[in-house]
C-alpha cells in the first residue's frame, strides 16, 4: 500500500467565539482551542535513546467519512439508516468547530429562488429538515428542545420602491413554485414586526412555513444517532486525528481509505470529503499527484455573527433577513484568482447585509458579514461595527444598547464561485466522493445533500437531478 502524508492546517481554527461589553469596545477571546493546544506543556524526549516505530491502528469499514461539520454527520447518518453498510467519521478537530458551529441556523426558502439550480436541493432538504421534526414530535419529544426547531417563518425585506417592486415579484414566483408566500407592504409589515423600520416605500416577502434550529443541538442529536449504531460495529469516530493522505492499492492506485495521523482507516465502498472550506486544500493535500486532479476551487468565505444572550429588549417574531442578502450570497469576477486558501486584500470584497433571529433560548443573533481573508480567524471590530450599525437601522431600538453584544462567532463559509455546492465522485477516483461548498446554506442544505451522496454510493435512483453539483463539467 502507498501512504504519502503532507502536513495539513487544523480546522479548528474555522470558528472562534468571543466575548465583549461592548460592539465599539475591546474584545477578549473566550474560547481558543488552537492557542491552547500550541502552548501546551511539552514533554522533552530522552537523548539518545531510539524509539522503534510503532504502526497505526488498523480499522475496516464500508464508508469513511472526511469531515465532522453537519454535511459529513448528516451523510454517516443516512447511510447508517438506509442501509447496512459501516461508517467511519474523522475530523481534525471535533462537531460543530468549524462553520456548523458559526451559523444562524435558518432552514428558509424565502432567499432562494425558483428554478435556480439549486432550488430543488432546498426544497428536498427542508421537507427531509420537516420530516425529521415531525418523527421526533412523533416519539413524544419536543423538537424545540431536541433542535432548536422553531417555525416563526421568514421575512425578506426592502426598503426602496425598488426592492419592493422586486419582492412582489418573488412572492409570485414562490406561489407558483408551490410555495406559501405573502407579500406585505410597510403597513402590514409593522404588525407583523412593530420593532421593524424600513420606511414608507418598504415591503417584505413572508414565507411561513420557514424553520430554524440550533446547530450545536442538531449536530448533538445526530451524532447521539449515529452513535447507536456502535454496538453493531457499524459506526466510528475518529476525532482531533487530521486526515493525512489517501491510502491507494500499490497495484491499482485504487483508493482504499485514508491515513490519518493515528490510524489507518480502509474503506471498501467510498470516501467521502465533507470538510467545508478546507475540502479543496484538503483534496490536494491527500493525493500524491495533485497536478492529476480536477482543481475543486472551494474558497473561505469568512463571516461574523454578533449574539445578545437572553435579549428581552425587542421582540422578534419572524427571522429578518435585507433583501441585499441575495446578491451578496454569490460573488464573481473572471479577474480574481479562487486559488484555495489565497488572501485578497480588497475592501470591495467584504460585505454586510442584515439578518436577525431570536433562538429558543432567546439569544438575539445578528449578521451577517462576508470577506475573502482567506482562513483568517481574527475578529474584526471594523465589520462587527457596521453589522451592529446595520441592525440599527432597521432595528432603531438597537442604537442605545451598546452593550449588550455578548458573543462573537466567527466561521468560514465554504464558498464555490457558481455559487452551487460540489456534490459528487471525484472523476479519477471514482470511489471518492465530495460533497462541499455549501456556502451559507450548509444546514439548510445538508439533509438533501447526505441523501444524494448516500444514494449515489448505494446505486440508487436519485430523488433530484444531481447534474448541477457533478465535479465533471465544472472543474474538469
């Protein structure tokens, strides 16, 4: 067998939490796993004393899968549920340290748009998201608690003659793509969200029927489902052990696992990457000859979230997201390089549009930023000012609490420059599989994605058109 293994970055860097008194004042780190692992105590090995090598653990298993994020999850999940077939779950660092974790956890179809290529992927996942939910009332639990579920439905709002002009359009669009939706000029609008300005020109979009959750709650209940399947022998975690290279047949090159910095673990039906924006760097880490395959240029798309911890000071009824939102969910431009991992140091790339939802604890959530910083994981007070003055002005209630932003989170997207998620085997190796990409819809997304993935690896018909997300004919 041939095992090449190359250094790669800890994703554990993909998400920091911070605490402040203050969105203008200083901010200090609350949680830093990375800094503590670097200035751990260290053992000072004997001189002179030579140590024989000692080789990884060995494990089998049907599947393994790259990537602990809820894409990664939600695939072992599927697989384990529909099938008979063993699983393997490895990840650098642990759930929900990476972009899960950052999210505001909206599973909406209010921003989406009909007949987009993405659209029928959405629509899958929220039924799937919806099911779920309903299985889970079904056993007597309470979905709120068990998720974080909330179905307050979703408000997208404008605030000129033009944004409004737009919205009634899109609400005639969601009607007739089978979709709830109503469209609400301002005056409407202010009983639905009296706290809600956006002028007298201003209009909103409703969809009732859209849903939340609380990702670390949802990744737990997934992970403790997928955790009943070890006494079967038919799932694994392999956690804080960074995936190394592809383990390949010395007679075939056919890929037989993966070399992780512990164990070796084989897989005899298929590899699946799901690491979010380290899944293109990664890719080409793993493999022994790069050059030979497809560049999959999935790039870190980094963005902040400011948290209000039990915020009684504005009611919310609906999750609240600006209209700009839409047009800065996808950035192109035929001169920029989308080499993974590269910094750009353009202004004009960063963006800030409002979104705002009140979880079932009652924590205020306000966003949202985007920046090609590359996997920078720094907290900007710049961006966390003009997303806080941004929430201002649809929420002039938020102007005098200037201390009242408890959290920080900060995560990286993982973005494709088509904006539709890579999903699919790998051409010259066609046991691997990817699924990544997602951009800012990785919850949303991620029950329709592991069901293409798990029915792709099983031979089964596929319940949506898959062709949109094939790596073949988008990178190679």
């Amino acid at each position: 067998m041939e095992s090449v293994a190359r250094p790669f970055p800890n994703p554990n860097l993909n998400i920091r939490t911070f605490s402040s008194s203050s969105p203008r004042g200083s901010f200090t780190v609350s949680r830093v796993p990375f800094d503590q692992w670097r200035n751990r105590p260290r053992l000072r090995a004997a001189r002179h004393r030579p140590v024989a090598a000692v080789a990884n653990p060995r494990s089998e298993h049907d599947v393994v899968v790259v990537g602990a994020g809820i894409i990664g999850l939600a695939v072992a999940r599927q697989l384990l549920l529909s099938s008979d077939l063993s699983v393997a779950v490895v990840d650098a660092a642990v759930p929900c340290s990476g972009a899960t974790g950052a999210g505001q956890g909206y599973i909406w179809m209010a921003h989406k748009t009909p007949g987009s290529e993405t659209w029928e992927l959405a629509a899958r996942s929220k039924q799937l998201w919806e099911e779920l939910a309903e299985s889970i009332r079904d056993q007597g639990k309470d979905p709120a608690e068990v998720l974080g579920w909330k179905k307050t439905g979703s408000l997208l709002v404008g605030r000129t003659l033009e944004e409004s002009y737009m919205l009634e359009e899109r609400v005639k669009l969601l009607n007739q793509a089978g979709l709830q939706a109503e469209y609400l000029p301002a005056s409407s609008l202010h009983l639905e969200e009296p706290a809600l300005e956006i002028g007298k020109e201003g209009g909103a979009a409703l969809v009732p029927d859209d849903c939340q959750l609380d990702a670390s709650q949802t990744v737990a209940f997934i992970e403790e489902g997928n955790k009943q399947f070890n006494s079967q022998g038919r799932y694994a975690e392999f956690y804080n052990d960074p995936a190394l290279s592809l383990l390949r047949s010395s007679c075939t090159q056919t890929v037989e696992g993966v070399q992780t910095s512990k164990n070796s673990l084989y897989a005899k039906r298929a590899v699946v990457i799901a690491a979010g924006a380290w899944s293109g760097p990664l890719m080409q880490s793993l493999i022994v000859q790069p050059n030979l395959l497809p560049n999959i240029p999935v790039k870190p798309r980094k963005g902040h979230l400011l948290l209000l911890e039990n915020f009684n000071d504005l009611q919310l009824n609906h999750g609240v997201m600006e209209v700009g939102y839409i047009d800065h969910q996808v950035f192109t431009s035929s001169a920029r390089s989308f080499t993974p991992g590269a910094v750009e140091d353009d202004d004009n790339l960063s963006s800030i549009s409002m979104t705002a939802t009140l979880d079932v604890k009652r924590n205020l959530l306000l966003g949202s930023s985007r920046q090609f910083v590359g996997f920078s994981r720094e907290m900007d007070e710049s961006i966390v000012k003009r997303i806080w003055d941004r929430a201002g002005e649809f929420f002039p209630a938020l102007k005098s609490l200037d201390n009242k932003i408890d959290k920080i989170r900060i995560g990286h997207r993982p973005y494709l420059p088509d904006g539709k998620p890579v999903i699919g085997p790998v051409p010259s190796l066609p046991n691997v599989f990817l699924a990544a990409g997602h951009e800012g819809s990785g919850l949303c997304l991620a029950l329709g994605t592991a069901e293409m993935v798990a029915d792709m690896i099983l031979g089964n018909p596929i319940t949506i058109d898959h062709t949109p997300y094939s790596v073949e004919g988008r990178f190679c």
